[in-house]
C-alpha cells in the first residue's frame, strides 16, 4: 500500500464549492494539497479534536474564511467537506 495521500471534496465539487469565487477555490485548494503532502500529520494542523480523525476547521484568506476536512488516516485521503467564505 502507498503512504501517499491524496485530496478531494466530499460529497463532491459541486456540492462544497458550487458558486464561490474561482479565487476561493484555489485558496481552498492550495492548502488541501498541501495537506495531502503532510499525510497523517494533516490531523493535527487547524482547529478540532486532538485525537480519533475528527472534523478539523483551517481558517483561509487571514481568516475571512475557513474549510472543514476529515483526515481518517486508514483511508489516506483530505475530504474538504465545507467552505465558509465570509468575503
């Protein structure tokens, strides 16, 4: 099995992304790869639970925004499941 991990938006674009700027997409995305990179160390970056995968908060744009992501290690994969942009 690879220790590579990768990213995508849960359930998918259309229904994370839909309708926001395309700079806040690539604000979103950035650093979702960047995530992807840091592999099971992605759990600790952001805001949430210290321990057992859960729901994590990463503030974008200095704070005028943020996305949710799940980093279940067992699946190797960043879920971005909401985009909050406050413009």
């Amino acid at each position: 099995m690879s220790d590579e991990w990768s990213w995508h938006y849960n359930p998918d674009a259309e229904h994370v992304v839909a309708g926001l700027p395309a700079e806040v997409v690539a604000e979103v995305e950035r650093p979702a790869e960047q995530l992807a990179i840091l592999g099971h160390d992605a759990a600790a970056a952001g805001r949430g639970p210290a321990h057992g995968g859960g729901l994590r908060t990463l503030d974008v744009f200095g704070g005028r925004g943020f996305f949710m992501y799940l980093a279940p290690e067992r699946m190797r994969v960043i879920s971005v499941v909401r985009v909050v942009w406050l413009g």
